[in-house]
C-alpha cells in the first residue's frame, strides 16, 4: 500500500558525557566503525554501511550524564536499557571487552553470561550463544 506506515530501527541511542570516545570504545569492542560523530553525537555501525543502512548504537552528549548503579540500589542512578551481545567464547570475549576498556561488573548472577560496564559505566551483558553466532540468520556481525 502506497500510504502504508513504514518504521525501521535506526539507532539505540546512550547518553554519555563524551559521544566520540564512548563511541570509540564500542566500534573496538564489536570490531565496527565509527560512522559519524560531531560534538554532540556520535554513531558506530558494521563496517562499510552506509550512514543510515544499518541500525547502529548512537552516543548523545548529555553533559549531565550521571553512571547508573549496578546492580540497583534504592535512591541512586538506576540503568534505564541496556545492550545484549552474542558471543562464541565468553572468557575470551571478557578479556577481549576489558582490553578494549570495560570493566567487569562486581557481581555477576549467571556462568552464562557476564556483566560489563562500558567506560561511561553503561552496563551490557556478553552472552555467551554459540549457535546464535553459528546461526546463517545472524545480523550484523
């Protein structure tokens, strides 16, 4: 239908103090690439998309910006979403994480997967999910 609605995902969208160096951080972590960035926004997606063929993870500036707590505590920064990735390994893909700046989060609830902090202290988890990353309908590897 020619008036049909169309909506497509374009980005998840983090507020961060610094958008350029928290975008940094995830194009390492996910091996993609930084594909625009300004002062106030930044945006990594797989490498060789086209802006705006992809959904991405996007960073705004927020300068007041504020870490959440994890895991919550009453009365402080709770975490409003956060970021899920399959991985093959996940003792490989802990240590790969924290060379590429995360930290590993103080207590973890699973042997599945790990719980991380990005370098805003954002949490997300590496999950690990062999036959996910096996699987030939896979995105965005």
């Amino acid at each position: 239908m020619k008036d049909e609605l169309k909506i497509k995902m374009y980005a998840f969208t983090v507020d961060c103090k610094d958008p350029y160096a928290l975008a940094a951080f995830y194009a390492a972590l996910l091996k993609w690439e930084i594909v625009f960035y300004d002062e106030e926004w930044a945006c990594v997606a797989p490498k060789g998309t086209a802006q705006g063929a992809y959904p991405g993870i996007t960073f705004q500036r927020n300068l007041e910006y504020k870490a959440p707590v994890w895991p919550e505590e009453p009365g402080a920064q709770q975490q409003m979403a956060h970021l899920d990735f399959a991985v093959d390994d996940l003792e490989k893909a802990v240590e790969y994480a924290l060379g590429c700046g995360a930290a590993l989060a103080k207590e973890q609830f699973s042997d599945s997967w790990r719980v991380m902090l990005d370098p805003a202290g954002h949490p997300f988890c590496l999950c690990e999910m062999k036959a996910v990353i096996e699987s030939e309908h896979f995105a965005l590897l």
